[in-house]
C-alpha cells in the first residue's frame, strides 16, 4: 500500500501535466525549422495581402492616374501599416507570453467550467491559481520571432518608401 503523499502526486493533475510534459520534450523532433519557414511564410503572405489591398484601393480612389509624389507615399503607407500591424501583433505575444492575461484566462476557464460541469474537480483545470501560474510557466513556447521579422521587412520598406518620398516632395 502507498502512502498518502503518493497517492495525491499520481492523482494530482498538475503533477500528471508536468509527467507528460516531461515525455513530449524527450520525443519532440526536429520538425522546428519547418515549422519556422512555415509561418514565415504565412505571415509574409498575410502582410503582402494587406500590403496589395491597401495600395489597390487607395490608387484605384485615384482612378490610377497617379504623380511620383502620390505613388510614393501610398506605397510608404501600403508596407508601413501592415509592418506596424505584425510588430504590435508580436508586442502582444509578447506581454501574454510575460503572464499580463492569466489571471483574465484562468477566471474565464473557472467560470466556464463552474457553468458547463458539474463537478469542477473532475475537470483539467489547476485547483488554485497558483498552479495555473506554474503549469503555464513550464510549457514549452515556440519561437515566434518570423512574426517579428516579417513585420520589420515590411515596416523597413514603408521606411524606405517614405524617404524616396520625402526626397520627391
């Protein structure tokens, strides 16, 4: 027979979370990098998309019949607002990754499962938030940083946009 302590750890579900936790770090592959390329892609694709609807609709309100100046300084404004859009994106992550938003999400999920369980202890969810806090803590997290990056590029080119601009101005 186990003694008490024992029993508790195996049926404690942060201790269970952390057990598996522990087990997919030592199967996890080396599909990272793929991974990486991929949502850079993706982000690069979403940004391009805003970038070419922002400049088609602000030349197409000018019936295409555009100066350097004009051509200029949309193209600045097409590539700077969706770089500035991925960057504030990212800062977001950012200060969620930092813990600004887990107490918002533990009472959301208390709450949730509080209305739609009917016994809250036989749910995944940390008994205290404490435990959340740490359970949270000791996930792996991805790099995100393609967000960055991509954002940056765009925002770079908006910058340069801008000068040749300001140079035609």
């Amino acid at each position: 027979m186990k003694n008490k302590p024992e029993q508790e750890n195996e049926t404690n579900p942060l201790a269970l979370q952390k057990k598996v936790h522990e087990l997919s770090k030592n199967n996890e592959k080396d599909g990272s990098v793929k991974a990486y390329l991929i949502g850079f892609i993706i982000t690069f694709l979403v940004d391009s998309l805003i970038a070419v609807s922002y400049i088609l609709i602000s030349l197409s309100a000018k019936s295409f019949d555009v100066d350097n100046i004009t051509l200029y300084r949309t193209l600045s404004d097409g590539f700077a607002l969706p770089g500035v859009f991925t960057l504030l994106f990212y800062a977001l992550i950012l200060v969620s990754r930092g813990g600004a938003f887990d107490a918002i999400g533990y009472s959301v999920k208390l709450v949730l499962y509080s209305i739609f369980t009917p016994n809250l202890r036989e749910t995944k969810l940390p008994k205290t938030y404490a435990d959340y806090k740490e359970l949270k803590r000791g996930r792996k997290q991805s790099s995100l940083s393609y967000i960055a990056i991509s954002g940056a590029l765009f925002f770079l080119t908006g910058l340069i946009f801008l000068i040749i601009f300001n140079l035609y101005a």
